[in-house]
C-alpha cells in the first residue's frame, strides 16, 4: 500500500509540475487594417508567389539569384547551423532511451597460473517520470525548427539584396548614360559659343560659364563609375564569385517591370514572416527549458540490470549454468546543491521573459515595417507623375531656350540655366525610378518575401 501511495503522489506531483512549467505566451494586439495606402484595391494585384522576383521581367536576373542561392556563403552558414541543430536533436532524443554497454575480460591468477573468462551487458534507464528529458528533447526540436525558419529569412534577405545590387548597377549605368548625353549636348553649345567668340558676337564671361557647366558634368561622371563598380562588387561577393572581372549585360531600369505587391491583412503577417516564426519557435523552446529546469529539482529514477557470464575455458562462456544476472532501482534527491538548481530554473524563467519580449518586439516592428514598406510605395509612386512632369517641361525649356538663343531672342544665362534645370530633372527621375524599385522591394521583404509558410525537409 505505502508503494502505491508514493506512486499515485509522484504522478500528482507530475501533473502540478506540468501546470506551473508552462509560461503563458504573450498576446501582441494586432491592427484589423493597415493604416498606410494599399495596393490591393488595384485589379490585377497578385499575392506574392515564391518566385516573385520573376515580375521585373528579367531573366538575367532570375539567372543570377539562382547562382546567389547556390553559392552565397552566408547561406551556407545557414545551413551548416541546420545540420548543428539537427545533431542536437538526435543527441537529446537519445536520452529518452536506455543505455548498454558491453564488457569482456580475461584474466590469469594463482600459482597455477589459471586462466578465467567473462562477458557481461549492463543496461540502465533514467525514468523520465517529471519530463526533463522530454522537455529537453523538445526544446532542441523547437530550435532545430527556429534554424529552418533562420535559413528562410537568410534566403529570403539575400535574394532581396541580390535584386538591390542589380538595380543599383542599372541606375548607374543610366545616369552614366544621362550624363554623357547632357555633355554631348553641351560640347555642341560650347562649339557655338566659341565661334560666336571668335566673330566677336559674344563675350567671355558666357564661355566661361559654358565651360564651368561642362566640367561640372564631366566631374559627375567618376563619381557614378565608382558607384557602378561597387555595386557590381556587392553583387558579385553575393553570388559567392570574386568581384574581378564580374560584370552584367543590362544597362538600364528602363527596360524592367514594376511589380505591384499585394498587402494583405495583418493577421497574416504571423505565419508569411520566417522570422516572426523563428521568434515563436525561440519562445516554445525557452517554455520548455523552463520545464526542464523544473523538472531536475524533483526525484530522479534509475532503473538497471546486468547480466554476465564467467567460465574458466572461452569455449564453455557461453554455457547453461555460467550466466548470472541482476536487476535494480533507485531514486535520489539532490538535498543541498547550494541553490545551483533553483538559480538555474530562474535563469530559465528569466530567459523565458527575454525571450518573449524580444517575441513580442519583433511582432510590433514587423507591423511596423509593412506600414512603413506602403508608406514608401505610394509616395514614390506619387513622386514618379511630378518627376516625370518636371522632367518633360524642363526638357522642353531647354530645347526653347536654346532655338531662341541661337535666335538671338534670349541672353545665354537663359539658356545655361534652362540646361542645368533640365538636367536636375532627368537625374531625380532616374533616382525616383530607383526609389520606386527599392520600395517595392522593402514591402516584399516587410511581407515575408513570398515565403509560404512552408519548410523544406531536406538539409
């Protein structure tokens, strides 16, 4: 009777343990809609798809984030980081079974000098009556999940940084383009203002101002080269390749397509974000550490059995009558470590409320990011229709203003100053063309980058 109460006490002492392990898990308040303009009104608008960045319409591009996730080393620490994880899974798994080990000896004695055999298998299980072990187990579970959504959220990151690197080449080389047409245009006029100096017509004070115009373009130039080439470079260590000798085919933004992203609802966010998921695993994990700790402060059961077998001739080891064996238990209570055990359950649960804060941030910037991703997509696009106007009539001011002075209708500060209008106008059209790419790029990121929520098997 006095066994089977101990018993029925250990189980009731199980079940409280079980309750006050678990750390309830903090609700973050989300916003029925978003706040910033949305594109989901616009027909036509698609959710994002795993290969989303196929919409710019460039199969250069698809090309090379196919090499990028290839090769790129930071994934490949991501993945490495999986295969840590996963042994650890194994390796906590295998405390929820027993352990044997097997011994064999031989040994001589006695004047006679006598020879003896034996051979024998021990075997022992730690019953885990209060889940220690299994908390464990989980626990490396929960952070060989938290691994996998890692790597998602590094694939995601580095196809997002590859489509940037791109872009930023192209915007170079047009600006590039822009610049040597600009000065093209103002060689001409410089060719015209000479003459009229040589005949008298005009002064030096209009030459000189040409000139300062012309320099100042051509002084443009090293600087957007420098930026070409660093971009390049940052593509390139993206692909995992060395930056020498590393170049693309495109040469403009002009020739990509603009994607239209749709936002959803922010309810959605949780499970399209692979690292709000890892945040989520990273808090089931510290939950169960927490249990764990719990649990090492109660009793601990060992079983075993050893059985063997002894003869005098190796021939007759294995015999009827040589083997022998016994079974056995015991349980053993830690009465004074010097409060080690109870630090290291405060230890857990004061992780566990790092970690759910940090859950709890992560959640607010996401909501945070989106609002501020739409932010940026509708203002840029509002920007683009007065950027492409200013650009349109500055273009044509300068085209007037040069026919009436070649005319002889205007002075030349008219026309030096119609040229520098118009070429201010068509360089924040090409950055606004930049802008208006980045930003649909931060709200594809701010959305979780097309991740369906799923993660692979294979590692």
């Amino acid at each position: 009777m006095r066994t089977r109460s101990f018993w029925a006490s250990v189980s009731v002492l199980a079940v409280l343990l079980s309750a006050c392990g678990s750390m309830p898990k903090p609700e973050v308040p989300m916003p029925p809609v978003w706040q910033a303009p949305v594109a989901d009104a616009n027909e036509g608008t698609e959710p994002l798809g795993a290969l989303w960045w196929q919409r710019f319409g460039s199969p250069e591009l698809n090309t090379l984030i196919i090499q990028a996730v290839q090769n790129n080393r930071d994934l490949r620490i991501a993945y490495a980081r999986v295969l840590q994880a996963e042994a650890s899974v194994r390796g906590a798994n295998a405390a929820l079974l027993p352990s044997v080990s097997g011994s064999a000896g031989a040994s001589r004695r006695g004047p006679d000098e006598s020879t003896s055999y034996s051979a024998g298998l021990q075997a022992s299980y730690q019953v885990d009556l209060f889940g220690e072990a299994r908390s464990n187990a989980s626990s490396a579970e929960q952070r060989l999940e938290s691994s996998l959504y890692d790597r998602e959220t590094v694939t995601i990151t580095l196809i997002s940084n590859v489509i940037t690197a791109y872009l930023q080449v192209l915007s170079a080389r047009e600006r590039m383009q822009l610049t040597s047409d600009r000065l093209n245009n103002a060689e001409a006029i410089l060719k015209l203002l000479e003459t009229q100096r040589r005949i008298g017509t005009l002064s030096e004070l209009e030459l000189a101002q040409q000139r300062a115009a012309l320099a100042n373009q051509r002084a443009a130039l090293p600087a957007l080269r420098l930026a070409e080439r660093q971009a390049l470079s940052t593509l390139a260590v993206l692909l995992g390749r060395a930056p020498e000798g590393f170049d693309i085919q495109a040469r403009s933004l002009s020739n990509l397509s603009l994607p239209v992203v749709a936002s959803g609802i922010p309810s959605t966010l949780l499970v399209r974000r692979p690292d709000l998921r890892r945040a989520e695993s990273d808090l089931a994990g510290a939950n169960f550490d927490v249990s764990a700790a719990r649990a090492a402060r109660l009793p601990g059961i060992q079983l075993t059995a050893s059985g063997g077998t002894a003869s005098a001739a190796l021939a007759g080891l294995f015999s009827t009558g040589t083997f022998a064996y016994t079974l056995g238990g015991s349980i053993a209570q830690t009465i004074f470590a010097g409060g080690r055990l109870a630090a290291q359950e405060d230890s857990a649960r004061a992780r566990y409320q790092e970690v759910a804060a940090g859950y709890e941030r992560a959640v607010i910037d996401a909501f945070s990011d989106v609002e501020n991703a739409l932010t940026s997509v509708a203002t840029s696009n509002e920007q683009h229709g007065f950027a492409q106007e200013a650009s349109a009539q500055a273009d044509l001011a300068y085209r007037l203003a040069e026919l009436r002075y070649r005319a002889g209708i205007v002075d030349f500060q008219t026309v030096l100053n119609a040229q520098n209008q118009a070429f201010s106008s068509q360089e924040a059209l090409v950055q606004n063309r930049l802008s208006r790419f980045t930003a649909v790029i931060g709200l594809t990121l701010a959305l979780g980058g097309g991740w369906d929520g799923t993660l692979p098997t294979d590692t």
